[in-house]
C-alpha cells in the first residue's frame, strides 16, 4: 500500500496582504509608477553641496558625555 502524504507545500502560501496587494496591482497597473511619481515630487530633491559643506564646517562636537558640567540656571 502506497503511502499518500498530505502535500503541506503543494500551493505557495500568500499571506493576505501579499493578495491584496497583487490584487491592487492588477486592478490599477499604473499603481508603481504613480508612487514613483510622488516619491520623486517629495523625497528625491536634488542635493546643494555648498549647503551640506557649510552644515559641515558650522557643527560643533558633541562631549563625551552631555550632561557633565551643565549647570542648571
């Protein structure tokens, strides 16, 4: 008699989240390319390097430990 496992592995698993988000993609397939869009107008701004050597130059360093020598006015 030939032994019938249960196949545990035989569908992949998608979680819930994972099904809504191919869903969503299916739905609307310009969804990537409209994040894209909108994280370029918010996040990816263009860097001014005179700026961050300046920011640079006007840090002071902090002291090893930050509340010795403070004296409370």
């Amino acid at each position: 008699m030939p032994l019938t496992a249960m196949p545990l592995f035989w569908k992949p698993y998608q979680s819930d989240a994972t099904q809504f988000i191919n869903d969503l993609k299916a739905k609307k397939p310009t969804l990537e390319a409209e994040q894209r869009t909108g994280r370029g107008l918010l996040w990816d701004r263009p860097q001014d390097a005179e700026a961050a050597a300046a920011f640079k130059a006007g840090r002071v360093a902090q002291s090893a430990y930050v509340y010795f020598g403070t004296k409370a006015k």
